[in-house]
C-alpha cells in the first residue's frame, strides 16, 4: 500500500469545522426529540457530517487511490441527504402520518440502490466513468467522469428537495407569521445549499474542481436546529422543563401568544376528540376541533380555574380540573399559556353514582334519613368519593379521605375488612350488614351497611350506604 501523501489545504480545514458544526448539530437536535422532525434533523445532520468529513480528507491527501475511497464514502452523506431533508420536512409541518401510513421509509432503498452503484462502479461504470487528478492552488484534486447512473441520482436527489421545498412552502402559506418565517428560513437555507450543488454539476463554481454542496448543507443544517429550538418549549422553558412536562399525569398543552402549540405531553395527546397527530405549530382551534364549546369558552381566556364537561358523539362525557395560567419572560411580557388538564371523569361518575343510590335509599327508609354515602375502587380500597353525612358524622374531611384507603384512615381494621369483602364477594350486595367505623376522634359508630359492587367505565367499584343503628 502507497504512502499516504498529506496535503495541508484551508479547504479541509474548513470541512473539518463544518464537520464539528454537524455532528454538534445532531447532537442538539438529539435532545430535541419530543419536537416535529428532530429525529429526522438528527439523521440529516449525520449525513452532512459523513458527507463533510469524507470530502475535507479526500482534499486533504494527494493519492489518487485514497481519494477514490473517500469519494465512495462520501455518497453515504450524497445518497441519503435528500431523503432525510424530505422526512424532516414532512414531520415538520405535520405530515408525519403521511410517511408512516404510505411506508415511505422504502424511499431509503433508492438511496441505498445509489450508495450500492458507487461502491461497486468498478463494475459497470454507472457512477462515475473515469478519474484523474489535477493541480488547483497547489494540491491534488480529484476529477471524475460521471455516468448516466450519477445523472439519475440528481434527480433523485433535486426531486426529493423539491419536494420537501413545496411543504415547506405550503407551510409558511399556512402558517401564522412565526411558523411561516421560519419555514421560509429553512427553505431559504435550501436553496442556498442547492444553489451550491448546481454549480458544481453545470460547471459554472467561481471554485473550479471544488463541491461546495458540503459547505452550504452545513450552514442548512445548523438553520434547521435554530427553527427546532424556535418552535420548541425553549422559548418558553428550561430544557429539561419538556421531559418534567412528559412525566406529568395530567395533560399539558403550551401555546405561544399566537395560539399556536409549543408542546402537548404525552398525556394531553391521548386525549379523545383532539387532532393531536404531530400537534407543534397546529392553531389552538385545530387542536380542539372535536370540542367546539371549548373553543369558544376559552380561546381567549388566560388565567382560569374551572371545571369542563367535554361531551363526545357515542361515549360517556368527560370532566376536567382545568387550569389556564399565563406564561410570561424575565421581562414580566406575556409570552404564552398553559393548560393543565386533571381527568376528574371517575370522580362525576362516582358522584352520579352516589346521587342515585342516596335517592334509591332515601325513597326506602321511613325516617327520610341521610345515610354516610362513599364509593371506593373495588381492587385498592382507595376511596373516590365521600357524601357530606361522612364528613359530619366521622370527622374526615374530604380532601383527607379521597385517594386513600378506609385502611389507611383507620376507619376499619383488617379483619372488618376481610369480612365485610367475604360477604360482598359471595353475594355481590349486602343488606343491614352491621359494622362499627372508627370516627377521627377515635369513637366508634354502629351502622347498618347496605353495599354493592358496580362497574364504572369497566372498573369495578363498591358503594356504602350506611345508617346509624338505633
């Protein structure tokens, strides 16, 4: 094997920069993830730095044999570029149910049917036809020959970025003035990197025997990223405020000042009746299509606290603790809004469902007396809902009784427990069943129980209906 002969040029130099610039790049979108279209940013960028690297080496060194290798992979980065760009811009502007339900990943085979032809082009020629080097500013540069096989992967390459240039394109059409300007930066990125590519291919580069497509898809790239960071929480939030957002149990949306979404947790996305497919950058109205009288209620409003009723055609209706809250910069300026959405639909269920039995029992009891009403999950014990009578009558406030055991609270022991849930288990109701409960005060007090187990939204719960024993 020949020696490797160096050649220090700035061409290379500024490659390898573009190359750190790239793989940086990936590395910040890398962290972007819950944004539209990171992951694609972080294959492009990827590509750009394979691309990069491989063409400042082949300048770089003066064999012959060793540039042809470079060149070869360099087409990783030549082949897969557009594809990529065309993946991010469909994601980007929420398209990214297109690509999944039409299997566009197949597009990759073409590149990889490209990258295949220039690595055995030894073969057959369809790549490039002839290599030589010549002499430009004092080191060797490698000039080929291109095939009819090169020709057809422009236009693979120009169709694939035309492509994305057109969604890019309807987006800023579409798009309120922040998501449009920044969709028409991406795109002004792209023409700036193609311009460099057309250069190169009709023979007009003011830099003879030199791809500045490198250069410029560096400089596209890294553009890229800045929209992802525009579009994302970060304008809004810290960085690690999305992932605190994702872990929340309760649904969260943030708007910009446009109404516009910055962010949906993964919660608030499974949320029935919302357009929640890629939902970055979609109107506050497009989200909540599939709730109109949402919509008008709160479309302007910026600081609230309330509980909604959402109704859905052919199921149950759900309710929400929701909160609006404003959302402003170091600066005090109102920047955006969040909505906090906490389901309480178990709850209403269970609330209805105690109205009902308290009218059932009331209408059978003689005295007209209240009997203590709760209604606790059947599989944990945890309590869902309490009635005013148990409040007055054991001394626990409601907000120290939901979401714990009977247990837990010391209103029973174990071994009423295990009794009691022998006797509904066998029967699936009790009458006049006697039991004590431990009042807070630590007294205790008889009541006849009346209980039932009944299925709320395919979850089984138990409801107490007991009164005072004479």
């Amino acid at each position: 094997m020949n020696e490797i002969l160096w050649q220090p040029n700035p061409y290379s130099i500024a490659l390898a920069i573009s190359t750190m610039l790239a793989i940086s790049g990936a590395a910040v979108a890398s962290q972007r993830r819950g944004n539209p279209g990171a992951q694609w940013v972080v294959f492009l960028m990827g590509s750009i730095a394979i691309w990069s690297f491989s063409y400042g080496f082949e300048l770089a060194i003066g064999n012959l044999e060793t540039q042809i290798l470079m060149a070869k992979i360099e087409y990783i980065g030549v082949t897969t570029t557009p594809a990529f760009w065309f993946f991010f811009a469909l994601y980007y502007s929420g398209f990214g149910n297109v690509y999944r339900k039409n299997r566009l990943h197949l597009i990759l085979l073409i590149s990889l049917l490209f990258l295949l032809l220039a690595w055995t082009n030894e073969l057959h020629g369809l790549i490039w036809t002839a290599f030589e080097q010549v002499e430009y500013n004092g080191i060797r540069v490698l000039v080929v020959g291109h095939g009819v096989g090169y020709w057809a992967l422009v236009a693979y390459a120009y169709t694939m970025t035309l492509a994305g240039s057109i969604i890019f394109i309807r987006q800023a059409i579409r798009s309120r003035t922040t998501y449009g300007a920044q969709s028409l930066a991406i795109l002004l990125a792209v023409i700036i990197t193609w311009s460099g590519n057309v250069l190169y291919n009709t023979g007009l580069n003011p830099f003879e025997y030199l791809d500045l497509t490198p250069f410029t898809m560096t400089a596209a790239g890294l553009v890229c990223i800045t929209s992802l960071l525009r579009i994302g929480p970060l304008d809004l939030f810290p960085v690690v405020s999305e992932t605190v957002l994702d872990s929340m149990s309760d649904g969260v949306l943030v708007l910009d000042n446009e109404s516009n979404v910055i962010h949906a947790n993964h919660v608030f996305r499974t949320l029935p009746g919302l357009s929640t497919s890629t939902p970055a950058g979609k109107s506050f109205d497009e989200i909540f299509a599939g709730w109109p009288d949402f919509v008008q209620s709160y479309r302007s409003v910026t600081e609230t606290r309330a509980n909604v009723e959402v109704a859905l055609d052919g199921a149950a209706p759900l309710y929400f603790d929701m909160r609006i809250s404003n959302v402003k910069s170091h600066k005090k300026q109102p920047i955006g809004r969040i909505f906090v959405f906490h389901d309480i639909s178990e709850r209403k269920q269970a609330e209805r469902q105690l109205a009902a039995e308290i009218s059932s029992s009331a209408a059978m009891r003689q005295d007209n007396s209240v009997p203590v009403v709760l209604v606790f999950r059947f599989k944990d014990g945890k309590v869902i809902e309490v009635n005013r009578s148990f409040i007055l009558a054991l001394g626990y406030t409601r907000e120290e009784t939901v979401g714990r055991s009977l247990l837990e609270l010391g209103i029973w022991s174990p071994a009423q427990r295990a009794s009691f849930m022998r006797e509904l288990v066998s029967s699936n109701q009790v009458e006049n069943y006697p039991l004590a409960l431990r009042r807070k005060d630590g007294g205790d007090q008889e009541y006849l129980l009346t209980a039932s187990r009944v299925e709320i939204k395919k979850e089984l719960y138990v409801t107490w209906l007991a009164f005072e024993k004479n």
